[in-house]
C-alpha cells in the first residue's frame, strides 16, 4: 500500500429529515480512508462489519487492518457489495 500505513478516520453522522423537519434517516459510521482511492465505511449501528468502497483488488495491508477489526467484510462489485470476507 503506497499510502498511509494507517488510515485516517473520520465519524461522520448525516440526517435526513421529512417534510415536517423529524428525522427520516440518521446514518451514523466512520469512514476509514488508508490513501490511494481506498476507503472503507462502517455503520456504527452494525460495528462487525465493514465496505470497502470500491471495486478491484483490496491491498493485503487493507485486508490485514480490517480483518483485525471486524468479523464481516464487504467490498462494491458489479452488483453492489459482496462480502469477501467473514471471520
């Protein structure tokens, strides 16, 4: 992996409200970004699984990271996400 060895980590919480101002949709997840178009998002309200957020070859070093962390990986495919990875 020819960018950060770790990744930077950002929370990040979006809402989407109704009409009438309530909350419709609250996501709520961290966004792991480990340099060179790669990034990951995980929902805090699964905390065992993660994306990978683009389509190709994941680097081992990425694949390392997060097998360390989370029991279920996914990555987006030509059909949506996969998951390519289950502890």
């Amino acid at each position: 992996m020819s960018g950060h060895t770790d990744p930077v980590i950002v929370h990040l919480r979006d809402r989407i409200l109704d009409a009438d101002g309530g909350v419709e949709e609250d996501y709520n997840y961290l966004v792991y970004d480990f340099g060179d178009d790669h990034i990951a998002r995980a929902y805090l309200d699964t905390p065992g699984r993660v994306a990978v957020m683009r389509q190709g070859p994941v680097p081992d070093a990425v694949l390392a990271y997060l097998r360390l962390r989370f029991d279920v990986i996914d990555q987006l495919g030509p059909s949506g996400y996969q998951t390519i990875w289950t502890a």
